[in-house]
C-alpha cells in the first residue's frame, strides 16, 4: 500500500515539467553519445593519426625529417612570410575597425563587406586573383618580366596571398568589440586634451587587448597553415617556394608518410595553442560576439 | 535644404589616417584583384566562355562540388543541432574542452585535415576498415569528399546555433507541458521556430564555405575527372595549364552560383523572419 502511495507520487512528480524521467534522462544520454561519436570520429581519430603516424617508425625517424635541408627551408619560408603578413594585417585590423567602429559614415557598409569578401570566397579563387595579376599571361606580366620583378612563384606572391587570406581576421574581432564598448571614454580622454596617440594607446588599447591577441593568434594560424590560395601563387618549387602546409602534400605524395605527418604534428601544435589561448582569452571575460 | 554629410561629426580623431589606410588598402588588395578577374573573363569570346563553362568535366565539377557542399551542410544541420544542443543544454564531464574543441577545424590548417581524414577513413585506416567491411569505400569517392567538407562546415553550425538554442525560453517550454504537450509538440512548436532562422544561417554559412573548399578535400577525393574532382582544383588545373582566361571563366561561374544561393537562403531567411513575426501577432 505504501508502495502503490509511492510510486503515485512519483507518477506525478513525473508529470511535472522539468523533472526527470526515464525518457528525458535516456534521450539526454543519447545525444551526448552522438555528439561525441560524431566529433571522435571527424575530429579526434585524426586529430590522434597525426601524431600516431608521425612517431611510427620512433622519435628518431620524427626528428630525422628535421633534418631535411627542404623541410628547414619549408619552416624558414612559413615564419619569414607569417613574419610581415602578421604585423601589417594588425595594422590593417586596428585602422579599419577606428575607422569603422569610431565614426559613422557613408558607405560603411561596403567597406564591411569587403573586408568579409575572403572568408566567402575559395582560397583558390583568391590565389588565381593575384595570378591573373601578376602571372606570365596576366596583366602586368609581361611589364614585370620586363623590368625583372618576380612576384608569382616567388615570396612576395606569397605574402600577398597570405595577405589576401588572413586581413579580415584582426578586424573582425576588433570591430565588434570596439562598437560594443562606445565611444564614452575615448570622447572623454580627448576633451580633456589628451592627443591622439595618447588616447589610442591609454584609453583604447587597454580596452580590447584580449580581442586584438586572439585577433592576431587566429591570423598568424591562418598564414601559416593556408594552403589553397599559397599553392596557386608558389609555383611548388622545393626548397624555395615551399611553404610547410605544401610540403606536406609534397611529401604525402611521395609516400613519405611519417615526414608528411611530422611537418603536420608541428602545424597542429601550432592550432592546439591557438584554441588554448582563444580559450583563455574567453575566460578572462572577453566574448567573441 | 543641406547636402547629406558624408561623415557625421565627432570629437575623435584620426578618421582621415585611418579611412585613408582602410579604403586604400582595400582597393589595392580586393577592388583590383576582383577587377582584373572581371576584365579577364569579360574579355573571352562568348562561345569560348560557354565552351569551358559547359565542358562535361566542367560540369561534373559542378555537380560533385555543389552536391557534396549540400549534403555535408545538411548532415552538419542534423549532428551540429545535436552538438549544439547537447553542449548547451546538458552538463557532463568534460564539456568545456569539447566545447573548445569545436573550433578546430577551423584553426587546423587543411592540408592537415586533409592527410589526416584520408588516413582514417582509407580501406586500412582506423575507421576506414570497418566501413570497408561493409562494403562502404570513403576515401577517393565522393562519401570522402562530403565527410571532409562536413568537417570544414561543422563549426560554423555550431557556433551558430549555440546562442540561438540558449535564446529558447524555457519557462515557454514548462508551460506548455504543465498545459499537457508532449515533448515532440513542444520542440517543433516552440524550439524549432526559435532556432529556424539560426539552423538556415548556419546551413548557409556552412554550404558555402564547403563549395570553396580545396585543401582538405583533394587529398581524400581521388580527383578523377568527371567523378571526384572538384571545381576548385579543375580551376587550378587550368592554371597550371597557363589558361588564366578558362580559370577566370570557372571561378567567375563559380562566385555567380555562390552569391545565387546565398541570395536564395537570405530571401528564405527573411520570408521565415516574417512569417515568425506575422504567426506571433
């Protein structure tokens, strides 16, 4: 009788919403199985095949791919190019969202929808943009071949590509923050006869540090691991025009899988640290959006 | 009657540096790039641009870039709700590092996912060997093509929804229980109408950064004419070929189709905002 009681009640607490029951706690285990089933098998499995096959053959064999004088010249190119496409996309990133996020202005919006025109369009396109350039048959071809300027299969195609790819980065993390935060402050440093630079530099800067850093992590990631748009302006002349994401193709087609996966462990290290540092970039109370 | 500003006063400095960088920036890095493609295509015969455009191979590209974009976009529209939900709704050990986890495709450079998806999903590789079992081939046919560009797409489905799944009202939810609703009647009439136009948006976002894709796809495609080649590596081929004005011709196709669709989905979007807004009054 007390039991009949019992399970009474429990009926009817089960009734009410928000209450556990068999079917709600079943469906939540459910789809936290899918879920992760789903991102183990698109994420982690080769997430960890990078890394089983890359140590394959030991740590020696790891190493020994290191030791390539094209592999040395592939990281060396990465870095160089990763090295000017950085700082000008953060100068580009911190002038467009002042100019953007600060003042309010006719065709605002077109310069907004420039500046997300390379995250819609494929790396490929973007690449074969600046081959129809400044390739052999494209516009300025023939002018410099004429006065001896290489661009395409050369660094300075693959810094402008890069170029190309990572601007919008810096910016799109800036403008939004910098909107969010108005202009209060700033309005305020300036009528009380702080200068420009003073107010960009003690007012400004402090404000959306956290969302230039990730800004500039997510961009410098992005140069150094672009692929599409590098591989159409590089021309793939080893040891020269190489960049690390196209060794890696490189040396997977010949066979060489553990080189292949080594110079991948190094790139995926490298977007391991960017989620790390985007994370506590987050948790420090800074939001993206 | 004054003429309109062309800026609206402020006491800020440094709009003139910082327009002046911005737009100049702009124009030599997009405006003139995106103006060469134009001349470049325009500048074809129009039997010539038809000829290339409309080539069988062409087409083939076509049909395996767009399609497999569209499956992988729907898939991701299934599992990243499920993800969505599960990381919002749900508390489990270990949430905060699958959420962070979320964004790695999006960090990982695609020649990496690339080699890596192959590697798993080959006749030999980890989870490869079980689907061959089956008879199921993944790697160098187009199932491997939609699982690289479902990868690609994921983040952007999620990163979508998520907000979207927390902005559904739970006491709406409680409500039309303790009035007698079921579970299903609860989610397609108060869940769903909620996170319609996020699910679109992310499908959107989704499809067509999926149609763009080079890098992760041709290492697991095979890149057989006419059976799995995408459009964007047909487009390099040309390149290579030293024919820029048939590059130019299928990526100027290939933009003109993205934008269609994009347009296509925003109208969808804002007919579903409407509709939204006309259902609540």
């Amino acid at each position: 009788m007390a039991l009949g009681v019992r399970l009474a009640a429990r009926e009817e607490l089960a009734t009410r919403p928000g209450r556990d029951t068999l079917l709600t706690v079943g469906l939540r285990w459910l789809l936290i199985a899918v879920s992760l089933a789903f991102l183990a098998a698109l994420l982690l499995a080769p997430l960890a095949t990078v890394f089983v096959t890359a140590f394959s053959h030991g740590l020696g064999a790891y190493l020994d791919t290191f030791d390539d004088p094209d592999t040395r010249s592939a990281i060396r190119l990465t870095l160089v190019s990763a090295a000017v496409v950085v700082p000008l996309n953060t100068l580009f990133g911190l002038a467009a969202s002042w100019c953007i996020a600060k003042f309010e202005f006719r065709g605002k919006s077109f310069l907004l929808t420039l500046i997300d025109l390379p995250l819609a369009v494929s790396p490929v396109i973007s690449g074969m943009l600046f081959v129809l350039l400044f390739g052999l048959q494209g516009w300025f071809g023939h002018w410099l071949q004429d006065h001896n300027i290489s661009i395409i299969f050369a660094l300075p195609g693959i810094i402008i590509a890069e170029m190309f790819v990572t601007f919008p980065y810096v910016a799109r993390e800036l403008i939004p923050l910098m909107q969010q935060l108005g202009n209060d402050e700033e309005e305020a440093a300036i009528t009380m006869g702080a200068g420009a630079w003073m107010t960009f530099f003690r007012v400004t800067l402090p404000k959306v540090r956290w969302g230039l850093i990730y800004g500039v992590i997510l961009c410098n990631a992005r140069a150094m691991g672009e692929f599409g748009a590098v591989s159409v302006v590089s021309g793939h002349i080893r040891g020269l025009t190489d960049t690390m994401p196209l060794h890696i193709e490189i040396l997977y087609n010949e066979y060489n899988f553990v080189g292949a996966f080594a110079v991948a462990s190094l790139l995926t290290l490298l977007a391991v640290l960017t989620l790390v540092i985007k994370t506590s970039v987050e948790r420090t109370g800074y939001k993206r959006r | 009657m004054p003429a309109e500003r062309f800026r609206q006063p402020s006491v800020l400095p440094g709009f003139g540096l910082t327009f002046g960088f911005t737009t100049f920036f702009l124009s030599a890095l997009v405006l003139l790039p995106l103006a060469a493609l134009a001349l470049m295509a325009g500048s074809m015969h129009w039997s010539d641009f038809v000829r290339v455009v409309l080539s069988a191979r062409a087409l083939g590209s076509y049909r395996l870039s767009f399609g497999a974009s569209f499956l992988a976009a729907t898939t991701n529209l299934a599992f990243g709700f499920v993800i969505a939900w599960t990381l919002v709704r749900y508390q489990f050990p270990g949430r905060k590092a699958v959420d962070a986890l979320i964004d790695m495709p999006f960090a990982l450079p695609t020649a990496v996912s690339g080699i890596a998806l192959t590697s798993v999903f080959a006749a030999n590789g980890w989870i490869g060997r079980y689907l061959a079992a089956f008879g199921i081939q993944v790697a160098y046919t187009w199932i491997g093509v939609t699982v690289a560009l479902t990868l690609i797409g994921m983040p952007f489905m999620v990163r979508t929804l998520q907000p979207a799944i927390a902005e559904v009202q739970r006491d709406l939810e409680d409500a039309a229980e303790t009035l007698g609703a079921g579970r299903l009647y609860v989610f397609r009439r108060i869940v769903l109408p909620t996170v319609l136009p996020a699910m679109l948006t992310g499908f959107t976002l989704a499809f067509a950064r999926a149609v763009g894709e080079y890098g992760s796809v041709i290492f697991i495609a095979g890149n057989l004419p006419m059976k799995t080649e995408i459009t964007p590596l047909l487009i390099v081929i040309h390149l290579q070929e030293f024919d820029y004005r048939g590059a130019a011709a299928l990526g100027s196709v290939m933009l003109v189709i993205s934008f269609v669709v994009l347009l296509t989905i925003n109208l969808i979007h804002s007919w579903g905002r409407r509709r939204l807004v006309a259902t609540a009054h």
